[in-house]
C-alpha cells in the first residue's frame, strides 16, 4: 500500500469518526457507499479534508465520481499524473 493510499485511508478514518460511524473495517478496497456507510455529503466533507490534510486540491468539476468508490480509486485519481483529477493552486 503506498504511502498516498494510507493517508487517505486516515483521512477517510477520521471523517466517519466524526459522523460516529464504524472506522475499523476499511480497507483500501471497502466500497464506500455500500459497506462504508458513506453518502454524498460525508463524501464531499472528506474529499475536502484530502484537500486540506494532504495539501492535495481535488477539481471537483472534473474529477469522475465513479473513482470514488474506494480509497484505491481515489488514490489512483491523485497519484495518475501531474493534473490529473487535481489543479494546481494559484
């Protein structure tokens, strides 16, 4: 598991603890919708606590919300190229 992915991960450990929900059983493979308990807000919150805790901006208009399934598709959108699925901050 790269470096990235866990950071992810501890951010995505950190939001559901905040919602007072399980943390424990993700993985970088848990399906954040259906075994998670993550919704849309809880997802648009974490995306955003990426951005902040990993200082990694995240273009929301277009990144591709069916990479966003799991941590390892997160991941991979951030870690793809310089750009990709990110901007640069001005």
């Amino acid at each position: 598991m790269s470096t990235l992915q866990e950071q992810v991960l501890d951010v995505l450990r950190q939001a559901l603890r905040e919602e007072g929900l399980p943390d424990g059983h993700v993985t970088a493979d848990t399906h954040l919708f259906e075994q998670a308990g993550v919704d849309s807000l809880l997802l648009i919150s974490f995306l955003l606590m990426v951005e902040v805790e990993l200082q990694r901006p995240i273009d929301f208009e277009s990144l591709d919300f069916s990479d966003l399934t799991t941590v390892r598709g997160l991941t991979a959108v951030l870690e793809e190229a310089p750009g990709a699925g990110t901007r640069s901050v001005a």
